[in-house]
C-alpha cells in the first residue's frame, strides 16, 4: 500500500487511512504463502488498535511487527481475532513504557536441547513418561501439568551432525513445552487475559475501531511483567525437571531458550527465539526433516535492511535502531495452509473479520474464513532455514536428523 497523508494525530485518519499506516509498521521476511499473507493482512488491525491506544494514553503510535521467515497465522482464535498473527517480534515501545497489551497472550513456550552419549531407547522413554505422568512432580508450590502431547509440542531425538568448531555430543533430545500452569490466578495474576479473572479485573478495556485491546499500565503493567518473568522461570525449571525423569542425568543442558513470551513492557516474541537471551538456538521443522542449532546474530544488518526494502521506511519512522537490533531467529518452520493462495479481501462485520482468500488450484473460488484455528494446515521445510541463512540472522552449527517423536 502507498503511504498516507500526515496528520498530527492518528485518531483523525480514516479506518482506510489507519490501516495502511499500520501497514506501513510491517516489516515481513515471512516466504509470502497463504499463511503469510493472511498473517500481514491480519496483523494490520492489530497494529492499528496498538497505535491508536498508545496515541491515547500518551505514547508514540509507532507499534511495530518484525517477522521472521517462519511469519504465519495464530491458531490461538482469542489472539487472531484481536489482529495478531505469529513468527516475529511485536514491538510497541522502548521497552520502559509502562503500557502492555494483554491480548498477545505470552505463554512462555520454549524448548531445552539436551545432549546425550548413548542413544536412549524409545520404548524405555515411554515407560518412563507413562510414569512422569502418573506422578505429582512438583516445581516449588507449582504442580506440573503434562503438556508434551498438546499441539505441536513434543519430546525428540536427534543425531548430531556438527557443522562448527563447536563440540556437541553424537545425540541430541529437543522437550518443547509451555507453563498452561501459570494462564489461569491459581499462581499470581494470570497469564491469559481470557482464563484469569484477576487478571480481567485489573485491565483495562479500551475499544477502537477495529476491536478491543486490554490493556495494564503503570504499577498493574509492572506487577504483571514480574509475574511473566516468574512464569519464564518456571517454564524452564519445568522442562528441566522433565528431562531429568526421562534422561535421568546423563544429559548435557546445551541451550533452554523461550521463543513465545513477553521480553519487557514493550516486547512480545510471538514463536522466535530472541538472539540476544543465550549462544545456541534451535529450529526445528516437520519430523521428517532435520532441526538444525543456530548460532544467533545480531540482526538485521544495514544492507540486508535494504536487500529487503526495509531501510527507507526504518529511517523514515525512526525504527532503524530497532531493525538493526530486532535480534531474531526461527523456532519452526510455521503452519503452511496448503490450499490458499493469498487474501483477496477482507470483509468486516461487527468488529469480526472474515478472510476472503483465493485458492491455489483456481483463484476464481474463494474460501472465506474468520477463525483460522480450523483449517487444514502442514509444517513447512527447509524453505525457512534457507531465509534465515539468506538474511543473515544466524549462522548454522549442527544438523540433527531425527532419529524419533513422542508426543503422548
């Protein structure tokens, strides 16, 4: 979309004129399929709402998606249907305003990669999972709750083919799991803002044009920072205690980094690692296909912000030293949708948004969708490991190939 009229206060724009600044506050490395696009054309609103609610309460409307190549759709409906999408850094301050967004829904995803000498047995892993999950294991006060089945979460082993100078074991296990525990007020305030009624009696409703975002500020945005942090902690811990009932301690922590969770007041990484939180990161695709460990970068550089036709509208809206410190890499390769093509239109109805998108074998036929949690969806391949080494963002330090996936 072309660029707008300047006007000294957003709130004066037009819901055309809204979105396509939001537009504009874009910047995707994602592969450009369907769940891309539907992605970009969802996040616009997002966006919108985030700017015209830091416009209100004093703030620079300057929020800002990042992308990384794995740039897909929420199957979260809560999140999507408030304009957010997933695989990047959403970004809506300095990272001291007092102000967080609560519908971006931070559930401290990450993964530990372990190392081992001897590859385990997958039968005997079972044995000892049917065991983990008979049992109360317990992390201080907090009760663990299996989650290693549940979406795309998962238990795998690896070979480790070493691609560096760095010395890694012959095998390598990946436990990617979140902290459900800590969504609802049983431990604190809450992580979800649609499962914890603390946390719903403490925010604030603001509405737009768009939707609604709930919003906390001030001491009640600190309160609920220092309890994500506590949620982070325990999410490691978490996997951590996992690993050493299935492993007992014949493994080597290499990396436990989260890649879905709320940095600061002003920095969400919705499914990407943050490259400046450790050394190694991992990125796993299909079980099909190798994972690969990443050594981070600092990123983006000033030519690849150019390659990508990003350094105009970075020194533009004064988001260069943001760009070139957005510090990201992919967890995962994304949902692909395998039938849609792109977003043709967007039909809105009562603050709902429904996606016409063309179909790939014939764009004559349409399908229209709200919640996109539904749909037929794959993971995608090497496509995404490809755009990470074109860009730049990381540098590769091992190939595992998969050896097997548990998910029970």
């Amino acid at each position: 979309m072309g660029s707008i009229r300047l006007s000294n206060k957003i709130s004066e724009l037009s819901k055309i004129e809204l979105l396509q600044r939001a537009n504009d506050y874009i910047f995707s490395t994602g592969l450009n399929d369907g769940a891309s696009k539907l992605c970009k054309a969802n996040m616009k609103y997002g966006l919108a709402q985030f700017q015209l609610i830091q416009e209100k309460y004093g703030f620079e409307p300057k929020a800002t998606f990042i992308s990384s190549p794995d740039e897909t759709i929420s199957r979260n409906n809560f999140r999507w249907n408030s304009g957010l999408g997933y695989g990047g850094r959403l970004n809506w301050g300095s990272g001291n305003d007092k102000i967080v967004f609560l519908n971006i829904k931070p559930n401290c995803c990450g993964i530990l990669v372990g190392g081992l000498e001897v590859l385990p047995d997958a039968y005997e892993i079972i044995k000892k999972i049917d065991n983990v999950k008979s049992t109360e294991l317990y992390s201080g006060e907090v009760l663990l709750n299996w989650d290693y089945g549940v979406s795309n979460h998962f238990i795998n082993c690896y070979e480790t083919k070493i691609l560096s100078d760095i010395d890694l074991p012959p095998y390598i296990f990946m436990i990617h799991g979140s902290a459900p525990e800590f969504r609802d007020d049983r431990y604190g305030l809450g992580l979800y803002i649609d499962n914890s009624k603390s946390l719903m009696d403490h925010a604030i409703k603001e509405p737009t044009d768009f939707g609604y975002q709930y919003i906390l500020l001030d001491s009640e945005a600190k309160e609920y920072l220092e309890f994500n942090k506590k949620a982070l902690n325990f999410s490691n811990v978490k996997r951590e205690i996992i690993a050493m009932n299935l492993f007992s301690s014949d493994f080597e922590v290499i990396c436990n980094t989260p890649h879905q969770f709320l940095k600061d007041y002003n920095n969400m990484y919705l499914g990407s690692n943050c490259t400046d939180e450790g050394d190694i990161y991992p990125t796993t695709l299909r079980a099909d296909l190798a994972g690969y460990l990443f050594r981070g970068r600092n990123s983006f550089s000033k030519i690849t912000l150019k390659n990508n036709g990003f350094l105009e509208r970075a020194e533009k809206f004064e988001l260069l030293d943001l760009l070139m410190n957005a510090n990201l890499l992919p967890h995962g390769g994304g949902y692909m949708l395998p039938d849609i093509s792109q977003v043709q239109k967007v039909l809105e109805y009562k603050h709902q948004r429904y996606f016409a998108c063309e179909l790939l074998k014939d764009k004559n036929k349409l399908k229209i969708v709200r919640n996109v949690k539904e749909l037929q969806f794959e993971y995608r391949g090497r496509d995404v490991i490809l755009k990470t080494i074109q860009l730049e963002l990381g540098d590769i330090i091992a190939r595992l190939n998969p050896i097997f996936s548990l998910k029970l």
